[in-house]
C-alpha cells in the first residue's frame, strides 16, 4: 500500500470512532502528556485545534493554562505554518481547511522549551510518520529543529512499519491510550 491508501483506510477507522469514546481517550492522552519530563521542562506549548475525530487537546490546553505555560495555535499563511498565541480570550477565525485559528499578531520565536504536539493521520512502532499531505509540521520542524515533538493518536492509528521520505520528520514521542513510544 502506498501513502495515501494507508492514510485513507486508517482515516476511515478513525472517524468511525465513537465520539464520546474518543474524547474519553483524548483526555487520558493528555493527561499521560502531562505526566512527561519534555511537558514539565517546555514554557512554550504548541496545539492544534482538532478536526474529523483527531485527539482532541482541549483538557491539555486548560491544563497548559493551569501550568502557566504559553499556549500557541498554528495558523496557516501561503502553504507557511507558523504558530501564534492564544489566550483564553482570543478570539478565533476560520483559517485553512476550515480549521479554527487564532485571530492573534503574536508568532512563536521557538526554542528549545518549546513542545510541539502533533497530530498525524498513521504513525510506526519507530515513530515514522504520515500526515495529511501537506508537509506543514515537516516544513515548520526543518526550520526549528530545537522543538521538543509529542505526537498524539489512537493505539488504531499505529503500524508495525509504514513508507516514508527524507524530508519526513520523525517526533520524539507518540502518544496513545495503551502507550508511550520514546
């Protein structure tokens, strides 16, 4: 199978999740982020606004607020992501795909405290990735290489081995509700 039939077969699983069951999941995902020495050292934490069943970061980001961490949302500009803040008052706007983004003028200058949570439509058992196709996370990360990465994603969402290319960038660590992979 190549890419995109992988992505698509594991993108139908996903969305025939059941929806309370996968906020369930989510939090304790979250939660078991928390839980991470790479969360407790990171200042800066970048989320993403969940779409089409993906893990939902919503109790991350309360906990985030909690923590006095920054939180930064992606916005999308010409095919470029950048990550913006977000407040608890910052208002939303549409932005790329239809996805929520932050209707701020504050970009993220990364270091190495800040933690980049990323979603993924199919991960491997050593990390390799596929995304939606955009290339936006692989882009952004060969730019900023001192961010600290956690991808999140249902324990379904995890082959054995997938393809990939040069440019695709590895997290450090994936997320599921069975388990941590470092």
């Amino acid at each position: 199978m190549n890419k995109k039939d992988i992505r698509d077969s594991v993108l139908f699983l996903r969305n025939s999740l059941d929806k309370k069951e996968a906020l369930y999941i989510s939090r304790g995902i979250c939660n078991d982020i928390t839980d991470l020495d790479v969360y407790d050292n990171a200042d800066n934490i970048c989320l993403y606004m969940s779409i089409n069943n993906e893990v939902d970061l919503t109790y991350l980001m309360e906990q985030s607020f909690k923590d006095g961490k920054k939180v930064w949302l992606p916005r999308v500009i010409d095919k470029q992501m950048q990550f913006y803040r977000y407040e608890k008052d910052t208002k939303f706007k549409e932005g790329a795909y239809g996805i929520k983004e932050p209707d701020s003028d504050e970009v993220l200058v990364p270091d190495e405290k800040t933690l980049i949570i990323m979603p993924g439509a199919v991960f491997s058992e050593d990390k390799k990735r596929i995304g939606y196709g955009g290339g936006y996370y692989d882009k952004y990360l060969s730019k900023h290489p001192e961010c600290q990465t956690v991808a999140v994603c249902y324990e379904l969402q995890i082959f054995p081995d997938l393809p990939s290319e040069d440019y695709d960038i590895k997290p450090q660590v994936i997320v599921t509700e069975e388990r941590i992979i470092e």
